[in-house]
C-alpha cells in the first residue's frame, strides 16, 4: 500500500509539477507538440490525396498519348485471343469500357482471368463528360484480393465519335510505404524538435521568471519590523509590475494598518496604566483613612468627622472618573445623539449662572448672537461647553483670570470658543491635548485638575455633531479653544 501511494504520488509529481517554471515548459511542449500532431495529419492526408492525385495525372498522360483508333484496335484483337493482347501499364490492370457499357480487360498478369474493380457509376459518367485537358477522374476502392486499389478512369474519342472509357488500376502500396517513410521522417523531426524546444524554452521561462524570483526573495525576507520595503516596479514586464504595484499597496496597507495596530496597543496600555494610577489615588486615600479609623480614630469625632469628608471626595473622585470612562467607552462603541433644532446662544446663556460659579472670583465675558439656531445635542453640547470652561477656570489665576465665551457666525459653520488670560500650553504638548489621560501636570497633582478625560469627551461629542476643536495657544498668554459646529439645511 506505502508502494502504491510512492508510486501514485511520484506519477503525479511528474504529470502534474507544482513548479511554475516546470508547468510553462510541459505546457508549451504539450501545445508544440499538439500541433504538430495537426500538422501531421493534414500533410498527410494532403499529401496522400497529392500522390494519388499526381499519379493520376500520370496514368491519364499515358492513355492520352494512345490515339482512340489503336485503342478501338486494341479492344478487337483482346476479343480474338489473349495471346494478342497488348501490356500498355505494368503492375496495373486495364479495362476497356466501351461506347455499350461492356468491359473488357486489356492488359494484367493475365488478360483472360484477370480482374478489375467495377467501375463506380458517378465516376464512369464524370468521365465520359471529361474533356481532353480536364482533371483525371480517380477515386480509391478495397479490393479483397490486390488490397487498396487506385482507379482511374479516362474517355478516349476518335476524330469522328466517342469510343468508349478506359479504367487503369494500380495498387497504392507503393505510394503508402512512400507516404509512410515520409511520416517516420516527420515524427523523428518532431521528436527532434520538441527536444531542442525543451533544451530552448527551460533558459527562455528561467530569464523571464527572473523578475518573479526576485520577488519572493524579497517577499520573504519582509516581516512585521520591515515593512516599509517595496518591490521595483519597472521590470519591463506589464504583469509582473502590476503585481509588484499592487503587493507595494498592500504592503502600504499592511504597514498603517500596523502601525495603527502599535498605536492603538500604546494607548490601550496607556489608557490602562494612567486608569490605574487614577483609581489607585484615591483608593490609597480611603484606605488609609479606612486604617486609620480601625486604630481608634473613630471615637474622636473630629478625627472622624475629617476622615469621613476626605472618604468622601475621594469616592467622588472616583464615581466621576468610572462615569467619564463608561461614556467614553459609549461613545466609542456605540454612539447616541440626539439631534434637534436648538439655540446655542441659548444654551450657553442657560449655562451662565452655573459657569459664574465654577469661575469664582474670575471674570467671565460672554459674546452671544440674538439666535444661532443649529441641529444639536443640548446636553452633550453643554457638557462640551462645561469642560472647556472647567478647563480654562483650572489654567487661570483665581482673582485676576478672564475667561471669554464667544459664538461667531461663519460661511458654513458656526464657531464656539472659550478663551482665558492663563498660563498658556507650550506648542510641544498641543498634538497631545485631547489624548486621554493626558495632562501637561507630569506630576499629576490633584490641584492640576481632574484625570485628564474632559478633552477628550469634548472632541469626542464634536466629532459626533460633525464638527472638531481647535487649539491656540503661547505661553503666558493664555489659550483659545474653538469648537467648529457644521450649519446643516
């Protein structure tokens, strides 16, 4: 059985390669050499019927060459003896037809007992209607005895009438054996040439496959760490280049789609790192309150009572942070909004007191239009709106800050911004502004402010209204964050 299935497995090896360069060759060979079967059978079937036909020619040539009387003379002296009978064609059989239809053998081995196919009667009467130059009529019959025979049928006339038809019939061996070498030679040219095809074509496929070689050599030695390699594309062959075109746009894709992969793995892992830290402050804080209290601070009321207000804004902390997170993972995955005709001017003026709170002892100046009517979210807009004033009320000195809140009309958007007279945001840290958890505050103070999610949400819910944010910023002069809300119809 492990012999068989060797055997059925080497057999298909070799009839069906796996190497490209081994299936263009046997292709090529199998299409050469398939047509020169097709070849070979038209030259010999045309050159068979051109031997008949030349053979023909020359047996209608000779009956020619006789006058019509001696062949009448000829036909009267067969009757009186076959002693008298003439031998015009060796190796052939002649019958004399004449004007009645009688047939009488003329020459052969022996006149008297030799025979002669029947004349076909299509023939015999295409024949008769032949002039002197016309074609020979001829056609080839299987006689049992002679084997193949080749007939031909020829009119003799004399000057004054019709005489009758002469039939001549010769055997083909010899043209067959002629035919036959002629077909050995062929099939050894053939042979001879699909070998000096094979010895031709196997440098041929190998040159031309050279730039496909090139290729895998370079496609493999690419991993993950290389990328940004490309293949040439200007091999001088159109196939072989649209393919490298088309693998360099796939390797492009593959190195963004990696490096988008990178990115997003770094920021998961500092989305992580940074959520923890978060949550680990203020767990710390409670806990050691918690420890504290278990020592016996609990029977001192004011110790208890200070411990209990610290437990507190810890856990605020901390119900605030998973609140933000829960709405970031929302919006990531499956955001709602819930778009209306609203007024944001009127929104913002909605906000004021609330906002002169946050602010304190800074100064807050508003610049709303009568009406900016647009399709909004009202409250994730002032949700937008509270965490960039959180934001400017936290970078702002607490009695000589301003914060400025403007709503500007444009060609095709309208344009929220809060500004503030603060510190400013060194340029190196404005690409990373609405990063999450990013903080310019290294050291992350709680008196820096929060855990770093309020941009982040606002850019996210601007993006969700079709819109962005913008950021202007020079240190000790304070910062610009313009929030762009498209106008829709």
């Amino acid at each position: 059985m492990s012999a068989l299935h060797t055997s059925t497995k080497w057999a298909r090896r070799v009839l069906l390669p796996n190497s490209l360069r081994a299936q263009l060759l046997s292709r090529m060979l199998l299409i050469v050499a398939g047509l020169l079967i097709v070849i070979g059978l038209f030259q010999y079937v045309f050159m068979e019927r051109f031997m008949f036909q030349n053979k023909a020619s020359s047996i209608q040539r000779q009956i020619q060459s006789v006058p019509g009387e001696v062949w009448e003379r000829v036909n009267v002296t067969v009757r009186r003896g076959p002693a008298q009978a003439f031998l015009f064609f060796p190796a052939s059989a002649v019958a004399f037809i004449n004007a009645e239809g009688s047939t009488t053998v003329v020459s052969g081995v022996n006149p008297s007992t030799e025979t002669v196919p029947e004349p076909d009667p299509d023939k015999l009467a295409e024949a008769k209607l032949q002039t002197r130059n016309a074609k020979p009529v001829f056609y080839v019959v299987k006689d049992p005895d002679k084997g193949e025979q080749l007939v031909v049928l020829q009119a003799v006339r004399s000057f004054t009438r019709d005489i009758g038809v002469v039939q001549v019939s010769t055997s083909t061996k010899t043209m067959k054996t002629e035919l036959n070498r002629q077909l050995l030679l062929f099939i050894g040219l053939s042979t001879l040439a699909l070998l000096a095809g094979m010895l031709t074509f196997l440098p041929a496929i190998r040159r031309t496959l050279v730039p496909l070689s090139r290729m895998v050599q370079t496609v493999e030695q690419i991993d993950s760490g290389k990328l940004n390699e490309r293949l040439a594309e200007n091999h001088g062959q159109r196939e072989i280049d649209r393919l490298s075109h088309s693998f360099n746009r796939m390797l492009e894709r593959l190195e963004t789609s990696f490096l988008a992969e990178q990115e997003a793995k770094e920021q998961m892992r500092r989305f992580v790192a940074d959520a923890s830290h978060e949550l680990r402050t203020p767990l710390t804080s409670i806990h050691g309150f918690v420890e504290v209290l278990l020592r016996g601070a609990a029977s001192d009321p004011a110790q208890l009572e200070i411990a209990l207000k610290s437990m507190y804004g810890e856990s605020k902390r901390i119900n605030k942070l998973v609140h933000d997170l829960l709405l970031l993972a929302r919006l990531d995955r499956a955001p709602q909004i819930r778009l209306a005709h609203s007024d944001l001017s009127q929104i913002v003026r909605e906000m004021e007191p609330q906002l002169r709170l946050l602010a304190d002892d800074r100064q807050v100046e508003l610049g709303l239009p009568p009406s900016t009517p647009l399709m909004l979210d009202a409250d994730k807009i002032k949700q937008v709106v509270l965490n960039l004033f959180q934001n400017a009320v936290q970078h702002t000195d607490a009695k000589n800050g301003i914060i400025r809140i403007k709503i500007a009309r444009m060609e095709d958007h309208v344009e929220l911004s809060v500004a503030d007279n603060g510190v400013g945001i060194p340029e190196s840290h404005i690409p990373h502004l609405f990063e999450r958890f990013y903080r310019i505050d290294t050291s992350r103070a709680r008196s820096s402010g929060g855990a770093g999610l309020g941009l982040s949400i606002s850019l996210a819910i601007a993006l969700l209204h079709g819109g962005s944010i913008l950021v202007d910023s020079r240190l000790g002069e304070g910062s610009v964050f313009r929030v762009l809300l498209p106008m829709q119809a």
